[in-house]
C-alpha cells in the first residue's frame, strides 16, 4: 500500500483488538493470538489499512477486503467469539 508501520506493539487491551495512530504505530490485543489464523490476517489488514485510510470510510473497506479477502467472514467470527476472546483474564 505505499506505507509502512512505525512500530508495531501487543497491549493487554480488553475493549479493542488493534489500532492505528496517526504516527503510523500499530498497537494490537495479545488476546489475537487465540483467534483463528484468517482472524489475526483480517486485524492485522484492518489496522494496516488504517495507514492509508484513517477512517472507516468505503476506501478504507475496498482496502481492508484487497488485503483480506475473507474479511465479512472474518467479521462475522469476531461478532460471535469475540466476546469470550475478551473476557479472558489471567491472574
């Protein structure tokens, strides 16, 4: 896409999966790693969009889809597990 990430750092976040700073640095859950391969393409091609496209405007998807094409399934995953991905706590 003509851009490239400044830094890329895992969080232990636990209402968002990834996000993109206008710097370019990318943050993401660590609780990613427990989703499906295709799942962690699909945010790691969300947050990668977002170095182009900081927004979630229709370039922005036509992006996301081009560098991940099963994203609605990918979505769709999210929507019914991510939940318990979130509700992980380790002590």
């Amino acid at each position: 896409i003509g851009k490239r990430a400044k830094a890329i750092r895992y969080k232990d976040t636990s209402s968002r999966w990834g996000s993109c700073t206008s710097e370019g640095n990318l943050s993401f859950s660590w609780r990613i790693m427990m989703a499906p391969p295709a799942v962690i393409n699909y945010l790691v091609a969300h947050e990668v969009a977002h170095l182009k496209e900081m927004n979630h405007g229709p370039k922005f998807w036509k992006l996301c889809e081009k560098l991940c094409p099963d994203t609605d399934r990918c979505k769709d995953w999210l929507k019914r597990n991510g939940g318990a991905l979130q509700a992980i706590v380790f002590e």
